[in-house]
C-alpha cells in the first residue's frame, strides 16, 4: 500500500507547523476511530488506520532524519573546535546517530 501522493499532515488534519503533542493527539484520536477492531463491518476502516499509522511514521521519521541533518550540519561547524570546547549534547546526539546509523 502506497500513500505516497498525499500530504500527511492533511491525513491527520493537522496543519505543517502542528506540535509533537498536536500531532501525537490527533494520530491517537484518528486511531481510536478508525481501528479495525471497533469497526469490524467496515472494510474501509482498516485502510483509514493504515493510511493514518502511515502518515503519523512518515512525519515522525522526516522530523527525526531533519534533526539529525541539523546535528550533521552544526558537527560539521564546531569540528575544527578541539574537543574540549567542543559542546558535550552536540556531541552526545552525534554518537546517537552514528549508533543508530550503524544499526539499520
């Protein structure tokens, strides 16, 4: 299943600048709704929850890789810094993503 063509924000009725917590809550709602377990009859049910689970997955992980661009960019900036100068949650968030980079 491919939902590719459209806007994921739109999906759960949120507009491009809503809050984790604005986002998390409406997913939550829309969720509840559209479960296939309260909606068993419903044929159409299941593929709503499956384009609402998309759309929540796919800004999460474009609002995580743009954070870890960002942490990229800032590395790459303090990096001629020695490491004592270096700021320590910079550097903390660039060893979460090169763990998790490996571990894909």
């Amino acid at each position: 299943m491919v939902f590719l063509a459209q806007d994921p924000y739109a999906v759960l009725g949120m507009p491009q600048d809503a809050t984790d917590k604005d986002l998390k809550a409406a997913h939550r709602r829309l969720a509840k709704k559209f479960h296939p377990d309260r909606n068993p009859r419903d044929p159409h049910a299941a593929e709503k929850f499956k384009e609402i689970q998309w759309a929540y997955e796919s800004i999460q992980t474009s609002r995580a890789q743009k954070c870890i661009e960002d942490t990229a960019v800032w590395r790459k900036c303090w990096s001629d810094l020695p490491p004592e100068e270096a700021d320590p949650a910079l550097d903390f968030l660039w060893r979460v993503r090169a763990h998790y980079s490996k571990n894909r």
